[in-house]
C-alpha cells in the first residue's frame, strides 16, 4: 500500500468550531491512525483478518469508552470529542472504527447507563483498556430491522437464567470475552444479559467469505441452554427502547466515521489527479474530473456541519432519536458515493490494493446496511414529520 500521507479537508474552516482539547484528541487518533494502522490494513483486509495487535493503541487513544466516565476507566470526553474519534480511525477503516463502536456504545454504553454500580465496576475498567473485548447481540437470523420479533429467550430457573436461542452478524463475536445479548423473558420482555466466554452452551462461530468489513471479526452467538448468573441481568432499563438506546449512541459515531472515510477518498483522488497525465496534462485539469472532486468536498462539508451540529445537540441532551438517523443515513450515503467517484478518478489502479478507495466503498457496503439499513432510516424520518409509521 501506497505511504499515508493524508491531510483533511476542512473547506468551511470548522476547526474553529472545535475546541483546544478536540483539536488534541483527533490529532492523537490521527497520529495513531497513520503510524500503527495504515501501515497494515490492507494486508490485514486481504487475508480477512483482525488485527488483534491494535487493541492497545484503540484503548490508548481514547477509543473504548470516550464517554465513559473516567472513574469507569473511561476518557470522559464528549461527544464532539467522541464523534471526531470515529472519523479519524474510520479514515483508517471502517472494520476497526466498527470494533471501537460495539466496544463503547454497544457494550460499555449498555453497562454504564443500565447496569448496576457491581456491574460497571467488574466490566467497565477492562472494556475500557481492551483487556476484555465486547459484542452486541441483537440481530438474529429471522430478525433483522424487526428486532422486536427476536425468538432469543430466557427462563428464570430459581438461581439462574436458562439462556436458549441465537444471533447472527455479531460484530467482536469470534474474540469477544463478553456478550451483552438482547433476549425475551417469559413474559415476552426484552432484557440485556451479560454472557461470558465459557459459560457451557455458548459458542461464537465465525462468519467467513464476507467481501465487505474484512478486517473485523462477524460471527453468530449461540445459546444452547446457556446457565447466565442473575447478577448478570442489566437491571436499570427493559423494552426495546433499551437496545435502540444503544444504537443512537453507535449510529451518532457512525455519522462521524464515514466521514473519515469520504475524507480519504476524497483527498486521495485529489492527489492523483494531480499527479496522473493524460493527453498531456493533469487529470485534474479536465472538468469532468474537477466536478466530481468539486461535489465531493461540497458534500464532506455538509456531512460536517450535520455531525458538528448534531454534537453540540447531543452534548447538551437535546438530539433526538430521528435527527440521529438522518444524519447516519445522510453521511453514509455521502461516503458510499464519494468512495464510488473517487475510485473512477484513479482508474483502474483504483481497485488495487495500492489505495485505500476500494476497501473504503466495500466497507460501507456494510455500513449502509448495519445499525438500521438505510431503508430504515428514511422511514423513521418519515414517521417523525408526518407522525404516520410506515415500518410495520
Ligand atoms: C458486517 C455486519 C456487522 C454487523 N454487526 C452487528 C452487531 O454487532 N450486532 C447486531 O446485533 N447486528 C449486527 N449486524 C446486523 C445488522 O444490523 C442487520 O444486518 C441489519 O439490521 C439489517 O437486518 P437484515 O440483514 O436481517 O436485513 P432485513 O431486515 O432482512 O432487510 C432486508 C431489506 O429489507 C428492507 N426492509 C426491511 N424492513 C422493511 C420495512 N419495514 N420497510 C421497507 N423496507 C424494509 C431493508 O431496508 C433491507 O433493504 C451486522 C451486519 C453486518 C452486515
């Protein structure tokens, strides 16, 4: 792979929106980005891999947790500082921002607002420095945008739960020392339950041949009358709205993170067409080629904007449910198209594994589809402005 030598776009001078401290951490990240994962993605992406030896570096820049309170392990960061994380190692790869992700808002996020002070005090610190990796078990085969119809139960068996049922496109699964699994209890409400490696009946098969996400590990979650503690019940919230909780706080770092990878696309179909002659003159002479990369830029500042704002609401406690969706399915959009472009402008050296364009536009293959498709996300705008629900 080709050295990284990216710098960000930044049109609309927005770094004067951010504040000394948000200008630090992305650095740290961008830094980190550039020295211990650029280097190695590519090769990690082609054999389908994990690379496990990045964990460390994820914790240390802030990456697990950088919300959490710092008495939890966490970097107490907010979410400005949080959402610029995800953009500079999304830059990177969408399969390790994944990872990060499920770690912080699937995971810790979980623990922290619906586990008990046992709970977040036994978790938390360890998910916090990547001791122990996390997964988030919602989806199920038959269940996928309806997760309220998941069939993944438990029963209350005096001293424990009996945990029976399975999930599939698990982020984490194959390594993940910790599950936090969405199941019904017998009265047909949705509970998180924390299920440990080990625990006899559970497995972690992986999922194998994706083209898309191939440097993070996917697997399925079975439970086969899996015994489950019940100090392992997250007490403090129940119902749906407990997973789709989760999954505001991971899809706000999915509107950041795709960023980054628009952003690289972008900057390094900008070089190329400087640098690659035809008919005696640079690419980037010719007007077909200056408006793709003239709309690109248009739309990564709009992207910024969107999450900037979207940022301070969420800082301030204000950002709701649907202004979260509009801006995954916006800026996910944005990126699958940027990543689409910018592949034609490098030619056909833009399906190798020479740049990073390609891996990017498979990557949000899955990021379209994942955390709400963007069908999904349309129809919640949707039920918002004119109050009528169109998904069932
Ligand atoms: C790489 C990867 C990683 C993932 N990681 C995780 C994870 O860590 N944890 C987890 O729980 N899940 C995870 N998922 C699952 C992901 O969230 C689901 O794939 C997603 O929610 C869609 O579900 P589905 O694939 O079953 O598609 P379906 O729900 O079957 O949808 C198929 C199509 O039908 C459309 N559709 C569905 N319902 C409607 C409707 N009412 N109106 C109009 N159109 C509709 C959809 O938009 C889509 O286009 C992951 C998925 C992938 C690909």
């Amino acid at each position: 792979m080709k050295p990284d030598l990216f710098e960000a776009p930044d049109y609309y001078n927005l770094d004067e929106l951010l504040s000394d401290e948000h200008k630090l951490v992305r650095q740290a990240a961008r830094d980190w980005v550039k020295r211990d994962v650029s280097p190695i993605i590519e090769e990690y992406a082609q054999k389908a891999e994990f690379p496990n030896q990045i964990i460390k570096g994820l914790a240390e820049i802030g990456a697990f947790g950088p919300y959490i309170p710092e008495e939890y392990g966490g970097a107490g960061l907010d979410q400005i500082s949080y959402g610029l994380i995800m953009q500079e190692i999304e830059r990177g790869d969408s399969g390790v921002r994944s990872t990060a992700s499920v770690q912080s808002s699937l995971v810790m996020y979980p623990i922290w607002k619906y586990g008990n002070e046992e709970q977040r005090k036994k978790y938390l610190p360890k998910l916090a420095s990547g001791e122990w990796m996390g997964c988030f078990g919602l989806t199920e085969p038959d269940h996928g945008s309806n997760p309220g119809g998941m069939t993944t139960n438990f029963k209350d068996k005096g001293d424990h739960y009996l945990l029976n049922g399975a999930k599939m496109w698990i982020s984490n699964a194959p390594f993940a020392q910790v599950a936090v699994v969405w199941a019904k209890n017998e009265e047909g409400r949705i509970h998180g339950l924390i299920v440990e490696r080990g625990m006899e009946g559970f497995s972690t098969p992986e999922t194998h041949n994706k083209w898309s996400l191939r440097a993070s590990a996917t697997g399925e979650l079975i439970f086969d009358n899996v015994k489950v503690p019940k100090e392992n019940l997250l007490p403090n919230k129940s119902g749906l709205g407990a997973p789709l909780g989760c999954l505001d706080s991971a899809r706000y770092g999915i509107a950041w993170g795709v960023i980054g990878a628009a952003m690289d696309c972008y900057d390094t179909a900008l070089r190329y067409s400087k640098e690659r002659i035809q008919f005696g003159k640079p690419i980037g002479q010719f007007q077909l080629q200056q408006k793709k990369l003239a709309e690109m830029i248009t739309e990564i500042t709009k992207a910024q904007l969107l999450t900037w704002r979207l940022g301070v609401l969420r800082n301030e406690g204000k950002a709701t449910s649907a202004q979260i969706s509009m801006a995954k399915r916006n800026n996910v959009e944005m990126a699958i198209n940027i990543a689409r472009e910018a592949r034609q402008i490098l030619g056909g050296m833009g399906i190798t594994g020479e740049y990073s364009i390609m891996r990017h536009s498979m990557n949000l293959e899955s990021v379209i589809t994942y955390e709400g498709t963007h069908d999904i996300h349309l129809l919640i705008t949707g039920l918002d402005i004119t109050g009528l629900n169109a998904i069932q």
